[in-house]
C-alpha cells in the first residue's frame, strides 16, 4: 500500500468517462419510477426510462491502452455487475491543471 508522503508512479495522468446501464432484458423498477413521475409531471410524450450510473475516474497510467485496461478491469471486477449491467467508457489524457 502507498503512503500519502509517497511520489506518484511515473506516467500521464487520464481521465475516464464510465457509463453502466442495465442490459436491455433486465426489469428497471427505478426507471420506471421517474417516467411515471415525468408522466405525472405532464411530460405524456415519454415513452421509456433505463436509470444507470456515470462514473469519472482520474488514474496515472504510460498510456492511453494502460489506462483503458485498468478500467476495463476496475468495471468488471467492481464498478459494473457483469450479470446485469453492461457499461463503456472512454479515455482522454487530462491536461494538467491550471493549463
């Protein structure tokens, strides 16, 4: 485990964009809420709601294949449930701040 005082490991530093929706055969009890609440609110014209998650997550990595891998990993192993949830992503070097 790296401590606080410690430098960060050598390499550009990305940014992901996450997006996880429910796979299109899973029941979405959450969506359906907020289009009966859209309905209730007037808005007749909606038709379906799928709820999901979006995720931004900053890491260092040598480059942007490094980087992608780590967060298909970090999906698969714990940001995304695989059985029910599909997700993807994108990976941009973050410019440094203040630039």
């Amino acid at each position: 485990m790296q401590d606080a005082t410690s430098a960060a490991p050598a390499g550009v530093t990305w940014l992901a964009r996450i997006h996880v929706t429910l796979k299109p055969v899973v029941l979405d009890p959450q969506g359906e809420a907020v289009l009966h609440g859209l309905q209730q609110l007037g808005y007749t014209d909606v038709a379906g709601v799928r709820v999901g998650k979006y995720l931004e997550v900053t890491l260092i990595a040598a480059s942007q294949s490094a980087a992608e891998q780590a967060v298909r990993q970090m999906c698969d192993k714990l940001l995304a449930n695989p059985v029910i949830e599909r997700y993807d992503f994108n990976v941009a070097e973050q410019s440094p701040a203040g630039a």
